[in-house]
C-alpha cells in the first residue's frame, strides 16, 4: 500500500489476484527471480565527482570486444515514485537535477537546455506506463521473387517488382499511446549527449540500451550476415524475413533506444532504415534520438538517397522532433591554454615529432612491441607499434586513414588501448575527401571509446580542414557538415575534464604502469595528481589519499586491501595535518617511492590469507 497509494484498496470489488497484479505491474520483477537485473553501462564519461568504486575496471571492458561482455552494474534499490504537477520539475528528474547543477556553478545557465530537460522528464513521465505489444500484425503472405531473397536482396538483389497485393496492404505506421520519442538535434557541443546521458540515467525503465548509432548499425549488418550465413541453405528466407528476426531479437534486449550522434552516411545503412524500423516501431520500440542534423536533413545527396526518403516521415510521426538551437558550444569552454602536457601538438615540425616519440617512450618505458594485430569483426588491423607493458598504441596518420578502415575497425582499436598516437597528421582538402571521412569517422569512435589522443598536426582542428567558399556552396559531400563535429571533439579531447577521466578510468596496473615511480618527472606528478584529486577540487581528501594508496598496494601485492594501520602510518610520513593534502606534500611524498615500498613490504610482505580476510575491503 505504501507504494500502490490507499486508493487501490478502497474498492472492496477488487479481488487479491488483481491487487497482486498491480504490484507485479508497479515493482516489476525487481523483487522476482534469484538475482537483481543489471544495466550495461555509459561509455560516456561521468563528472568528476564520481565515486571512486565506479570509475574502477574499465579496463577490462577495453580488452573485451565492443559491446560484449561489458561488466555490469547493479540496478539502484526501488524507490516509491512522487507525484508531480506539470509546472514543477519531475522530483528525482532530469530538469531537477538539471537546476540543481546550475545552482551549484557546476554548469552554465542555458535556458534552451532547460526546455530540453523539461521534454525529457515529460516522456519519462509517458513511458512511466507504457508497455510494448512485441507483437506484429499478419500481413498476406507473398512468394519471393526469383532472385531477391537473402541477405544481398537488401540492396536491391532482385530486379522482379514486389506483389501488388503484399504492397497494397502496407500502410503508414502510427505510435500508440505512449510510444512517441523524442529526436533532439543541433549544433556541436550544445549538450546534446551530456542530456542524454543524465535522460538514460534518470529513466526508471529495465529494457534499455543506450549506444552510439555508429555502433548500433554495426551491430545490425552483423547480426544479418549471421542470418545470412544461417539460411544460406534456405530458399524461402528472404531480406525481410532476416530483418524482421534481427529486429524481434534486439526488441527482446530492449525496447527503449537510446540513439547518441543519429546520422546515416553510408548506403548499406540507408538502403534499410526503414526496414529495419518499421518492424521495431510495429513491436512497440521508443526512440530518443541526438543528432546534429534535423531528420530532413539525413543522408542529405547521399547515393541512391530516394531509397532512404521513406524512413524521414516515419522517423517524423514516432519522435517530436525538437531544434535544441544553443549557441554555445560547452565542450570548448573547458580547453587549457599551457602547453606543457599538450595531446595535440602541432605545427608538425621536427620539434613536435621529437615531443611526440619522447611522449610515446616515456609511457612505454621504451619496451615496444611491433606488428601486433587487432581483430574487427575476422579482419585484422596492425598495430605499427605498441607498448609492451601498457595498452598504449602508436599509429601514424597514413595506417589510419589511407587504409580502407571503417567504424568497427575504429573502435576496435579504441576499446583495446587506453591511449592511442597519431602521428603526422596532414592539411586535409576535398582532394582528400576518403581520407577526410575516415579521420572523422576515427575520431568518432576514440572519442566514444573515450581513448586518449595523443598526436601532431600540421594546423589546429579548425584550420586542418581547408573547404573554399566555392565548395561550401556547391558541394553535396556530407564530410563538410560532419567536420565542425570532428573540431568540437578534437577541442574536447585535450579538455582537463576529458583527460582527467581517462586517467581514472584506467586500472591501477595499466595506469601506473606508465610511470617510473622511482624517477617522476615535474609532469608525471601532475599526471597523477589528475587521476587522485577526483572531485578537481585542489586538494586530497582521505578517502582520495586512501584510493591512491590502494592502487600503490595493488600494484605491489595484488590486492586493494589497505588496513587501518598502514593508512595511519603513510599519512603520518607525509606530515598530513587535519584531513586535506595539499599537491605540494603530495609531490614531497611520492618523490621518495622507495620508502613508499619498504613500508608497504614491512606491513603486507608475506601475507597470510587470514591476515588479507581481516582487512578491511576498500569499496
């Protein structure tokens, strides 16, 4: 009753079953079954303020192949859900968490994100009740014209014309109640995925994913050439059959979809949009989508793009459609101006390539490994050189982008290191569109990987690109367009909050792994100060000099088990006073690492397993 409210009791017609069925309605099977459900989580990076057992293993996802096998997390204990009125923010939603970050100076004021949140929290409100039919309605049964079954009829395999009776019957779809999504689109940097990202957190719906649409489509083609293989055989599987299965399957993972960066440049996408979401709307999916394109505009001159035109009306009657229309682009606002731990080093001179090679061996120790190989999807991808004892890659530009690489090969490469060179980036023009394409579409997926970029260049991100007046206007290449994405997150990627959280996603072995503790550089001090002041506030506080202290012990014994004892002794060597530490002693303290070891070795070196059960777990 606490949760249901008195009114469903107040009947006395309602018999138990039904009060029964309303609970299982309301709690859903948060309650039910051996074990809670879990939710894959954000690849996106989270604030800084983070709790600390939240940004640990990431590694191991990176070691995983791309959207499989990603470590998961627990679903937050139920909460009773609070009524709210339409001039009120949605309590425990996105528009009052939104207000609530602006009062605290963590974000700058934005009327125009605002207006986007309160449309966030009102389809959360929508979906609050909805449930899909995952049901699709018969259809005439048509045969399959000689030639245009299988997977290749999806691009246009067979020259006989469908039936007339199988296309009479086709009808526009239309959501049902609660169905519509939202479609939020503007220029670069104007928040769109930071809302999406706090939209996905905040929704109290189980079967959700949330995914780059680059990913997603991969995900798609791969899923249909699995089927394609599988019927090979068969002579009454046709293209939409293998669609209509693909879409069922993804529909039973999740039916709310969360699309970062909706855009379609490729034809093997366009040509079956539209397929592909007629089923998914039919079953009952929701779509909220961010992209820099309103839908019109989608796949705008692209090859054969009549064939994709029928998806924009669709795509139309399931989302409202919104024009974000910020003039700020937020990613910018956080960019450093020294240049003495510079990502993007650029003019590309010899001093600047120099820089880099001395970056690149510094981190690996100079112990490199060369031609190691990644594999995307049975292809392989070679690796020109790479750190022996860290997951660090170096590349130059030509390995990249004068290779015929895609997006899965991208991102590949970008769940496998952490850290990732680029060497030689050149002046890029319309005379090098391939090259332009590919290099927007890897900086697309190290930046969704979020991977560190570390590279030369022979212009900064705005100027690299080179388009005349002439081009601007009579060009169709969509890379023109895209570039401005490409700029903002190339600003982004040498953001202190960008590179703050590469470092601590990393694993305490993977992370200082990079450094010779017993030899620090100016730099490397500051490096590591990143990674431990988590909450940028310019100072340790204990429960940050305990997680430094942590990874040092996982480091050199294998475990995160720092005991009472111990603490009290490193924070009497470093002449802490009060609860606070500041980067001075920091600095003073880690600089003579070899009596950092011998403490840790006195307390922990041997160990007995009763002695390592006693000790305190670190969260």
């Amino acid at each position: 009753s606490r949760h249901l409210g008195p009114k469903h009791f107040a009947s006395g017609r309602r018999t138990m079953s039904a009060v029964a069925s309303r609970l299982r309605c309301r709690l859903g099977d948060r309650f039910h079954g051996s074990s809670l459900s879990r939710l894959r989580p954000l690849r996106r990076y989270a604030p800084a303020a983070a709790p600390l057992a939240a940004q640990q293993n990431l590694q191991q996802r990176r070691r995983e192949s791309w959207g499989m096998g990603v470590p998961l997390q627990p679903l937050q204990p139920f909460q009773a859900q609070r009524r709210w009125s339409s001039s009120s923010p949605m309590p425990g939603g996105c528009l009052e968490t939104y207000l609530q970050m602006k009062a605290n100076g963590e974000i700058q004021v934005d009327p125009r994100q605002e207006v986007c949140m309160k449309m966030l929290d009102d389809l959360a409100k929508q979906i609050d009740g909805y449930s899909p039919k995952m049901t699709r309605a018969s259809k005439p049964a048509a045969s399959v014209p000689s030639g245009g079954g299988g997977f290749f009829g999806l691009f246009g395999g067979s020259k006989a014309p469908p039936p007339k009776a199988a296309k009479a019957a086709d009808a526009p779809l239309q959501p049902v109640a609660g169905q519509k999504g939202l479609y939020l689109w503007g220029g670069t940097g104007t928040g769109k995925t930071f809302m999406m990202n706090m939209f996905y957190d905040k929704i109290k719906v189980r079967s959700k994913k949330r995914i780059h649409f680059h990913e997603w489509m991969i995900d798609v083609h791969s899923r249909l050439h699995k089927k394609q293989k599988g019927s090979s055989s068969k002579t009454d599987s046709s293209a939409d059959d293998m669609v209509e299965q693909v879409a069922a399957d993804m529909m039973k993972e999740a039916w709310l979809l969360c699309f970062d960066e909706f855009q379609v440049t490729h034809i093997s996408d366009a040509i079956i949009m539209k397929r592909i979401f007629s089923v998914l709307f039919e079953l009952g999916a929701v779509v909220v989508a961010t992209s820099n394109r309103p839908p019109q505009d989608l796949y705008l001159n692209g090859l054969n793009r009549p064939l994709f035109l029928p998806f924009i009306p669709m795509l139309e009657a399931f989302t409202n459609v919104h024009d974000i229309g910020a003039e700020v682009d937020y990613r910018m606002c956080s960019t450093r101006d020294d240049d003495d731990d510079r990502v993007y080093l650029t003019p590309n001179g010899e001093n600047e390539k120099k820089a880099l090679e001395a970056k690149f061996q510094r981190v690996s120790h100079g112990l490199v490994r060369e031609g190691v190989q990644v594999e995307s999807q049975g292809r392989r991808i070679v690796v020109p050189r790479c750190a022996k004892h860290s997951d660090v890659a170096f590349f130059s530009f030509v390995d990249l982008c004068d290779k015929p690489l895609g997006a899965a090969d991208y991102l590949a490469v970008g769940h496998a290191f952490h850290t990732v060179f680029v060497a030689d980036i050149p002046r890029l023009t319309m005379q090098e569109r391939d090259q332009v394409r590919r290099f927007i579409t890897l900086i697309d997926a190290l930046y969704e990987s979020h991977a560190k970029v570390v590279c030369t260049a022979a212009l900064d991100p705005i100027s690299l690109f080179h388009v005349s007046e002439e081009e601007r206007k009579t060009s169709v290449a969509d890379e023109i367009f895209a570039w401005d994405r490409t700029v903002s997150r190339l600003m982004e990627m040498q953001s202190a909050t960008y590179l703050s959280h590469a470092f601590r996603s990393l694993s305490a072995e993977q992370f200082l792994g990079q450094y010779k503790l017993k030899c620090l550089s100016d730099q490397d001090f500051k490096d590591l100060w990143r990674r431990y002041d988590q909450d940028d506030n310019g100072c340790l506080d204990m429960e940050e000099f305990r997680y430094l202290l942590e990874d040092l012990l996982e480091r050199q014994c294998g475990h995160r088990n720092v005991s009472d004892e111990l603490f009290a002794v490193c924070k009497d060597d470093m002449y802490v006073h009060g609860e606070q530490v500041t980067f001075e002693e920091f600095q003073r303290y880690l600089a003579d690492f070899s009596t950092i070891e011998n403490m840790i070795e006195e307390h922990y070196m041997p160990m007995s397993p009763s002695a390592l059960s006693s000790t305190s777990l670190s969260p």
